[in-house]
C-alpha cells in the first residue's frame, strides 16, 4: 500500500473543549501531522482523562481514529442516562444501568408512558455526532462536534471504563490536506446546562448574516395541498393583506409542491404557466415571494429521469428486496454528478431572477435514506460532504439575501448555510402528532438560533371548534378526513384519534409562543372563527425575537412539561400536560433558581394573576396548557 502523507492542515483541536469538574481546561491540537506507512499514533493524558489518536492509511484515502478514556468507570455509577440528539430530524432518548432494579425506579418513560427499555452499553454505541451521558440531578457529560462536522461519534464501554471514540475516513484530496472538526468534551452540573452550553459553541453565523432574520410565513401546504393555482396564491396573498389578524405580521407567501413534475422543475405546469406574474403580484401585495423545491427528486415519469438516467444514484435498497422505485417511484439525483449540480444551480438561478426571496427545499434526506452505501459520482467524500457541497450550490444560486428553510432534512449539511430548518415530523390535526412534535423540539432545542431557527412545522388551530365549515371542499386535510379510517387514539401514534379540539389546538399555539422557532401559517384566515383568530393573533402577538426556549424537565420527561423562554417583557413559562389524566404541572426548586426573582404569574390568555413562589404550580386537564407571562423580575433575563 502506498504511502499517505498527512500535511500542514490536519488539527484536532481541543481548545475550549476538554473542561474537567475542577474548572481547568487543556488544549491539544496535531498541526502538520505526518503519517507515513501504516500509521501515525498520538497519545496524551491528564486529569485522569486520555486521548490516542490513530491515523492509519486506506484504499484511496485516509482513516482516522480517537479514543477518550474518560476516566470513568461504569460499574461506579447507580444509574445513568444517554441522551442522543440525532442530527437527522428525529431524536431519542434511552436509559442504561448496571442493574435492571436500579433503572426501574428512577420515573422516566418512554414517549408512549411506558418504562425505557433497559440499554447496557457492552459495545460500541454510535451516536452520530452529539450525546451526553448524565446521572439525574448529579451532572452531565457530553461529548460532541462543534458543526458542521464528518466526524462520527461513538460511546463505547472497555474494561468498565467509558470511552468516546470518534471516527473519519474520508478520501485524501489532491493537496493531501485534511481539516478534521473540533471535538468538546463537557461537564455540567444538568443536561440543560450542557445542552444550551453546546449550543452556545454551535453558533454558526451565516456569512453576509449578522443574525437569523424573523420571518413570519404562510404556506399553502397545509391548507389547499395541491388544490390551487398561481390565482389561488395571489389572491390569499390579498385576503392575508386585508385580514385584520394576520395584516401587517405575515410577510412571506409560499407556495408549496404541485407546481412542477418533479425533475422538471424548469417548466412549471399548466396551473403555474407565468411564475414570474405570479411572484410580482405577490411582492404587490406587499410579501416577500417564497417557493418550494425538491432538488434531489426526478417523477419516473420526468423528462430528466428519461434523459438522463446516468445522473440517478445508486446503491443498495435500505428496503430489502424491493426496488427503491417500488416503495417510491420518485428516483433520486447524486447530489455529486456534475450534471445534477449545474441542474440545480440554474433552477434556482432562475427562481431567483424571477423574483422568489424565501425557499423552502424538501426530501432532502433522500440521498442518504433510500439507500445504503450509495455510490457517489465523486467517490473522494462522505455522504455529509456529499449533501455539504451541494447545500453550498444552493445558497451560491438563491443569494445570501434570501432566507432558506431546509425541510426534510439531515441536519449537519444545512448548518450555517440554512436560515432555518425542520427538525421533526409533519403536524397533522391530531393530539399524538403534538406529543410527538414536542419532544422532537426538546431533543433539538440546542440546534435553536444556533444552527439556525428550528422549524416545528405549520402552526394551524383548525379544527370543529375554531373551523367555519368544517369539511370545507377545499381543505386538504378536511377532505382527508372525511376518508381516512379512523384509527383509535394511542399516545405518541401520529394521527390516531379524532381531530383534535380546541384545548388541543390551543396546546399547539402555545407551544409555538414558548418555543421561539419557524412561525409558519397553514390556516385558511377567514375560515377561522373568533376562537380561531383569537389563538392565531396571541401566537402573533407573542412571536418576537429573543433566544429560544428552553425544556426545564428534559432529564425528567420524554414528554416535556416545562417551557421557558425569555422575552422583551421577561420570562414566558409554558405549561403543559400532554398526558391523558389530570395533573399538577410544578416548577422545580432547579426551575426556580433558573428563574431568579418572581412577583406575579400573569396569564396571556386570560390575565389572572398568581402568586408566585418556589413550587408553582397549576392544575391541568388532560391535554391543556397555560403560558404565564412571570413579571416583577429584578433582573430581565
């Protein structure tokens, strides 16, 4: 095997990172490595932590390999907790002892109100590029890449002791330099205070961005579906002008999937023959355009697919034995082929001159989802810097002035270049949907206004007590509804039960006041009644820039309970019960001190004042919520 020279370039910095229970921080960086033969071995050692670092050549590129002993021995510890915010949209949660009696007990439960599984960590535990491994009240360790990052990350346990390894292989560029990513390794008295830490450390801002502008969209997904046409859209774009709720807050108008073949998104179809009409009458309504696309996805049907089948990528079906077509006839581009990116720079080239500013790109986590070990046309990256070039073509063609929202999507390749970007599964008008959104939300809260804003997905209240004719004919999900077989409800099961009512609704609103991410409309405004407009208006009123909110339970509950967020005025807290019986929702003494010095809760909803003191609380319903503005503060956060 030929030598592999590793030169001026390669760091794997520690700066800020390493931070020990005594305060003390070292630094360890590997500038202008050499590794020549089989490997090149690094070793360092403090504190009762270590590091080696391995560098070792294979076929066409380079492996590199780091373990961190961190000094702790499992079987010396009762209990503890791995957290995994996985960076593709979905996250979860486990827990893992020595001894099944020990965990039985400690209170925690999975999202569907059961026991988490007992997980023993006798191998090697892959968790992507972020995890914290924490004891409940005693202090957390996470050990992650700051983004975006190659790295892969793994928790491992040899001879009871914990390690963290990270792992890279990565072909080796013409100029044989290779940037590795910064790892941190912290300690923190909570998994919040690690998390938002992080977090903190993840701040990427975009270039020509000083800041993640505020945007307040309404989409025409949710609502109308495909069911509409370039008419449609400007003509909701009026109503939304003139409607005295929505007026003057909204000031994007998106029109979402249906107005192309996908693959053939250069000739947009009958209903959207004259785009560019369509994006002026917007803008003279006073909004700014915004349209979506899906730029790795060609219709079997499509002229690209037909004429140009070399552009597809390949590899094996994560389906078993059926063809990927099969499960989805919608074929999938190499984000690396040369064609496929020139394809997509002047289709978004060209929404741009024609005068789109806001993009929401979609089925972005195709690439790496329909297959297993696919074979990239460039064959010298990973599958993230696959997706990492070709998210960098689409900011290149839609312009730093535009605002992207990236939807289905891995996470690590939109960092820092995506304005904003989904990080759970679509809302649909059913209370399991919110269970399922909110813990989405609280496993990637420390991605909000770091990587970018967090988008739940749409805000929408409708429901038979807030709708004006219900079964409205042109409501998608109305009209849905009026086929679907009825599934029984099930805590955590995505749309099983009825539609939602309007405590449930209500729940959804707040939690978009508390949470401080994406606000994205999907309602039809004049179709709302007062109690509708009454809960858009206050999720207006409230969405105002500030830092995102924060789950104060999140070692406690898979289902959170607790929101706080800062606010111009002070503290919001949110209260929730996502659980199907009564309960008494209660600020911890943790909470409190957080919190700082309080006077008075103040309802937003119906201006009833609480006394406040260390174990506030307030009794909810099954699925009902309450946000309380906290006045008197000595200090604003």
């Amino acid at each position: 095997m030929a030598a592999v020279d590793i030169v001026e370039g390669f760091s794997l910095d520690f700066g800020v990172a390493i931070q020990f229970k005594n305060g003390t921080a070292i630094t360890l960086a590997h500038d202008g490595v050499r590794a020549i033969g089989n490997a090149a071995l690094h070793r360092f050692s403090t504190d009762g932590f270590s590091a080696e670092t391995q560098i070792s050549p294979v076929s066409g590129g380079v492996r590199i390999d780091s373990r961190i002993d961190c000094g702790k021995r499992i079987g010396d510890v009762d209990q503890l907790v791995l957290f995994d915010s996985d960076v593709s949209q979905f996250g979860f949660e486990r827990i893992f002892s020595n001894r099944r009696e020990i965990w039985l007990h400690t209170g925690l439960r999975d999202i569907d109100g059961e026991p988490l599984e007992d997980f023993i960590l006798d191998k090697p535990y892959d968790a992507d590029n972020m995890a914290a491994l924490y004891t409940p009240g005693k202090g957390t360790l996470l050990a992650g890449i700051l983004m975006p990052g190659r790295w892969g990350l793994v928790f491992a346990v040899e001879n009871q002791r914990l390690q963290v390894r990270l792992e890279l292989e990565s072909g080796l560029p013409a100029d044989g330099r290779i940037f590795a990513d910064s790892f941190v390794l912290l300690h923190d008295p909570s998994l919040l205070d690690a998390l938002l830490r992080y977090g903190s450390m993840n701040r990427i801002a975009r270039s020509g961005t000083a800041h993640i502008p505020r945007r307040v969209i309404w989409n025409t997904w949710d609502y109308f579906g495909r069911q509409i046409d370039q008419r449609g859209v400007v003509e909701m774009a009026k109503l939304i002008a003139g409607h005295p709720v929505p007026a003057g807050k909204v000031n994007v108008i998106c029109l979402d999937d249906g107005w192309a073949t996908y693959g053939d998104q250069s000739t947009p179809n009958e209903s959207f023959s004259d785009l560019a009409g369509m994006a002026r009458g917007l803008a003279e309504a006073g909004f700014i355009p915004g349209i979506w696309y899906a730029p790795f996805l060609s219709a079997l049907d499509s002229n690209w697919t037909r004429e140009h089948p070399d552009t597809l990528l390949r590899g094996e079906s994560r389906f078993g034995d059926k063809p990927p077509a099969e499960v989805d006839p919608r074929q999938v581009l190499d984000p690396t082929h040369p064609e496929v990116l020139d394809k997509i720079h002047r289709e978004m080239s060209w929404l741009r001159e024609i005068g789109f500013r806001y993009y929401k790109t979609d089925f972005l986590q195709r690439v790496n989802t329909q297959f297993r070990n696919a074979t990239f046309h460039d064959r010298n990256v990973t599958p993230v810097e696959a997706m990492r070039g070709c998210m960098e073509v689409i900011r290149a063609a839609i312009g730093q002035d535009s605002y992207w929202l990236a939807c289905g999507t891995e996470i690590l390749p939109c960092a820092g270049l995506a304005d904003a970007s989904r990080t759970g599964d679509d809302i649909t008008l059913y209370f399991p949907t919110i269970q399922v959104a909110m813990r989405d939300a609280m496993m990637h809260m420390w991605m909000n206004g770091n990587l970018f804003l967090n988008d739940p997905d749409f805000l929408v209240v409708r429901c038979p007590d807030t709708h004006e004719g219900w079964l409205h004919e042109k409501s998608k999900v109305a009209g849905e509804e009026q086929i679907r077989e009825k599934q029984p409800y099930q805590r955590a099961k995505l749309s099983s039960g009825p539609v939602w009512k309007k405590e449930e609704a209500r729940c959804w609103a707040n939690f978009h006041i508390v949470y401080g991410g994406v606000l994205s409309l999907g309602d039809h405004p004049a179709m709302l009644n007062a109690d509708g407009l009454a809960m858009l208006d206050k999720v207006l009123e409230y969405h105002s820039p500030g830092a995102a909110g924060m789950p104060l339970d999140i070692e406690e509950n898979n289902l959170p309970t607790r929101w706080l967020r800062p606010h111009p005025e002070g503290w919001l807290l949110g209260l929730f019960n996502l659980y199907d019986d009564n309960r008494t929702i209660t600020i911890s003494e943790a909470d409190a001190g957080r919190i700082g010095p309080v006077a008075t809760a103040i309802d937003i909803w119906s201006g009833e004042e609480l006394p406040w003191s260390t174990g506030f609380g307030v009794e909810l319903a099954p699925h009902a919520s309450r946000v309380f503005r906290l006045a008197g503060l000595k200090t604003l956060p």
